[in-house]
C-alpha cells in the first residue's frame, strides 16, 4: 500500500507578473509555496541517537552510543 502524509500535501498557485519579474521566471508558471524547516548538524545526530537507543531499549539491549556506534552499557 501507498500512502502520503496529509501534511505534505499541498496546493500549488500560479506565479503572477510581480513574482515573475522579482525572481526572472516565467509568469503563470506553477509556483510552491512552503516553509522548509532545515535543523543543524548538532540537533540531527541528537535526535538520531534518541531514536537509536529507543529502537535498541524496544529490542531489550543494555547498550550506549560511543561516537554514533553502539556498544554495550557495562556500567
């Protein structure tokens, strides 16, 4: 089965003349409209390495993150 988020759907408008010549496209082009959000290097390698240890809690493994690497928590 294929599905798709309701959050990524989105509707596309029409680039008017003003939006045309600010940006030097094609005016009735299709033009998105979204606001991306981009997370830095630091909040990326947090959140995967919270995941990472969840999934291996969920898997009943003692285990720590070295360097992104897991290894077992002897401690």
């Amino acid at each position: 089965m294929f599905g798709v988020k309701k959050s990524l759907v989105i509707d596309l408008d029409r680039v008017d003349k003003k939006t045309a010549d600010e940006y030097g496209v094609e005016e009735g082009g299709w033009l998105l409209r979204h606001d991306f959000v981009l997370v830095t290097k630091d909040e990326t390698e947090k959140l995967r390495d919270r995941n990472a240890v969840e999934a291996l809690g969920r898997l009943g493994l003692n285990l720590k993150l070295v360097d992104h690497l897991p290894v077992p928590d002897v401690d």
